[in-house]
C-alpha cells in the first residue's frame, strides 16, 4: 500500500484530529491510574478499594460511549467531539480544585468517563473517512490515541510528586484545550455519513448475534489494555516496589515501566490494523489471542527480574493493542452504516472489560490470596476460553457474511 493513495483516500486533517482527539481524552480518562499511588497513599485503601478507584473512570467510559455513539450518528463527528471534550473540563476542574475525600475521587472518576467516550467519535470519523481497504489502517492510526496512557503515565507520577496530584488534573487542561482548537479548525464531517434515525433504529443492532460477538472479543483486547494500563502501577509496586524490597523501585519508577508497557500497545494498534488489512482480522485475532494467552500465564510466574517481567507484560499489551485495532478492522466491513452507535457499544463493552479486570479479578484475588499470581491464571484461563470460542464463531463467519465481502480480507 502506497502512504499516498492512503493520503487521498480521505481527508488527513480529520484523520490526524480523530487521534490527536483520542490520544488527549485516553490521558485524562486513565489519569485515576496513572496517579494511584499517590491518591490511594491519601486515603490508606485495601486491594479492593484500589482496584475500584482505578476501575470507575473506565465503567464510566462504558456508560457514556453509546450515548456518544448515537450523538455522532445525529449530529456529526466534528460537534460530538467538541461536546465531549466540553464536557471533560468538569472533572478536571473538579480534581484540581477539590477531591478531598474518597467519594469525590470516585465521582471525579466516574465522570472521567466522558474522555473514555471519544472512543465512539474519533474512530467513527475516522471510519467514514476511508474505503474498506483502507479501514484497518485509518482505525488503527486514530485508535493509536490510547497512547495518551504513556502521557499519564509517564508525567503524571512526575508532576504529582512535586506537585501533588491534584495540580495534574489541573495541568491536564492546556493540552485539552489546545486539542479543541484544533479540533474545531482542521475536521470535516464525511461526506457520506447517514442521515439521521430515529433514536430507536438504533437499538435494532442489538438484535445482531454479530454485536454481542464483537463486543465480547472488544472486551478481552481494549478491555484487557485499558484494564490492565489502570492496574499496572499498584501491580507493579504491589511485586517490585520499595514498600516491598529495600531498594526496589519508587513510585515515578514504577509510572516509567508502566509507560513502556503501555507503549507497547499503543504503538502495535495501528500494526494491527495495517496487518489485518493484509492477511485478515479473523487470521490475525486468533493469533493475537492464542499470544495473550500465553502472556498471562507467563507473567503469574513472577519473575524475580523486572526486565523479564516487563518482557511479558510488554508482549501482552502490544498483542491485545494490534487486537484491538484488527476488531476495528472487521467491524466496518459489517456495520458501515450504523458505524457511530456500534463503536459505542463494541467500545462499551471494552470499557465494561477494562472495568471487570481490575475490579473483580485483580484486586480482589490479591486481596483474598496475598497474591498476583491467581489473578492472571483467571485471566489467561479466560483468554483461552475466548479463543475458542472466537474459532468457533469465526467458521460461521466465513460461511456467510464475511465471504459475501469481495475484495476485503477478514
């Protein structure tokens, strides 16, 4: 594939904003993440209580994409975007100038959810934009936005350490509002986009086995990304910090290690979306699955070195970041009309993901066992299970629409 024909087969400026879009809203949604250490430090919390506070932000992205999803169908990319981000300031003014109890953290988190919801608006812009050839790639570059989670990860930890973590969420409103400007200049809604429904035309998706499908495969690969990107810092400390170890790592060392695992993914999802364009999503997810599998259990061995532990956990970040954008490649190809509303839901179900993992796996087997190890043997069993699972959907697949699609590899 030629960079140009790429250029001229939609419009880059809006290609180029979907991420820029995507990658400011994944920073402050996963900000609760990013600074855990220091918040749960303030408040003295339990596994659990952990797990929850860095879970929220992400069930709170899962509530607000569908309605995201719908508003960009009815409205358009460039005025959903605008409203998204609009609504984003409130939490941050929020945890700047307040968050002095636990509760306030948890509704700070919740409402968070509104950058977790660009998800449903960058990646349809980006969809509409370009032929079916080309949507892998054009996914997997806006989609790449999750690397706002290196953002976090990385200058978080920093600033709160000098700063407090307060004057983050603070900090986080000159990138946001220098993403609304250009945002607000360079987008242009497609051309082609549908008309819009009624409310409940959309509702009719549901009625597709294919929805719940890939909102179940979107669920392990974002949610296991987004999940464990959350998690990454209490369970990094939890095995190799100094609260453990005489000189193991502090806090901002941990938020380093964190950001290249979290790199690993982002920078893989357009990968995954360019090689799903080449050799099919369907060929490249089982892939993908059967490695995460085997990543997860890698890493319930618990390594003494945290070079090889970051090995595993960078392996399994960069394969669920290429699933992600190879579902994303499959899912135009089936909804190209209804594109905003099952972005919202497929990316719900990813988000609910990213919230199950550290909520009811994670911390609370740490919890109740002293351990991390319990925690990935769940999860890779559950990965392997899905891989199943998604073999035996896809033989359907292939019998029926997905061969019906000439031109365009599944």
């Amino acid at each position: 594939m030629k960079v140009q024909n790429f250029r001229k087969a939609g419009h880059f400026p809006s290609l180029l904003s979907a991420f820029l879009y995507f990658d400011v809203s994944f920073m402050i949604w996963v900000m609760c993440g990013a600074l855990s250490l220091f918040i749960t430090r303030d408040f003295g919390l339990s596994d659990t209580q952990k797990a929850a506070m860095v879970a929220i932000p992400v069930l709170g992205g899962s509530v607000f994409r569908i309605p995201m999803g719908i508003l960009a169908d009815r409205i358009g990319c460039k005025k959903a975007g605008l409203t998204g981000m609009f609504l984003t300031i409130i939490p941050l003014v929020w945890g700047w100038l307040g968050g002095s109890s636990l509760l306030q953290v948890h509704m700070i988190g919740f409402l968070l959810g509104f950058a977790g919801a660009s998800f449903a608006v960058s990646l349809s812009l980006a969809s509409r934009w370009y032929p079916p050839q080309y949507q892998g790639l054009a996914m997997g570059i806006a989609g790449a936005g999750n690397s706002g989670t290196a953002l976090a990860t990385f200058f978080g930890p920093q600033i709160a350490e000098a700063y407090g973590w307060h004057s983050v969420f603070g900090i986080a409103l000159i990138p946001l509002f220098i993403i609304m400007v250009i945002y607000a200049i360079l987008v242009k809604d497609a051309p082609n986009a549908p008309a819009p429904k009624p409310l409940k035309s959309y509702l009719s998706v549901f009625k597709h086995a294919d929805t719940w499908w890939f909102s179940m495969f979107y669920a392990i690969t974002f949610g296991g990304f987004v999940g464990f990107a959350n998690y990454a810092n209490i369970f990094f400390y939890d095995v190799y910090g100094d609260n453990v170890h005489p000189g193991g790592l502090t806090k901002v060392e941990v938020g380093y290690l964190v950001t290249i695992t979290v790199i690993a993914g982002s920078f893989f999802r357009p990968i995954g979306g360019w090689l799903a364009d080449r050799i099919g999503g369907i060929r490249l997810l089982l892939i993908l699955f059967s490695v995460i599998t085997a990543s997860a259990f890698a890493i319930a061995t618990m390594p003494g070195s945290v070079a090889v532990m970051l090995c595993y956990t960078s392996m399994m970040m960069a394969c669920l970041g290429m699933g992600n954008g190879s579902v994303f490649q499959i899912i135009p190809q089936r909804f190209s009309s209804e594109i905003g509303v099952i972005t919202g839901i497929v990316g719900a179900a990813g988000g609910l993901g990213g919230y199950l993992l550290p909520s009811y796996v994670l911390g609370p087997l740490k919890q109740h066992t002293g351990s991390q190890v319990t925690g990935f043997l769940v999860v890779g069993s559950i990965v392997l299970l899905t891989t199943l699972i998604f073999f035996a959907v896809t033989r359907s697949w292939r019998k029926s629409w997905a061969a019906a699609q000439s031109g365009v590899n599944f």
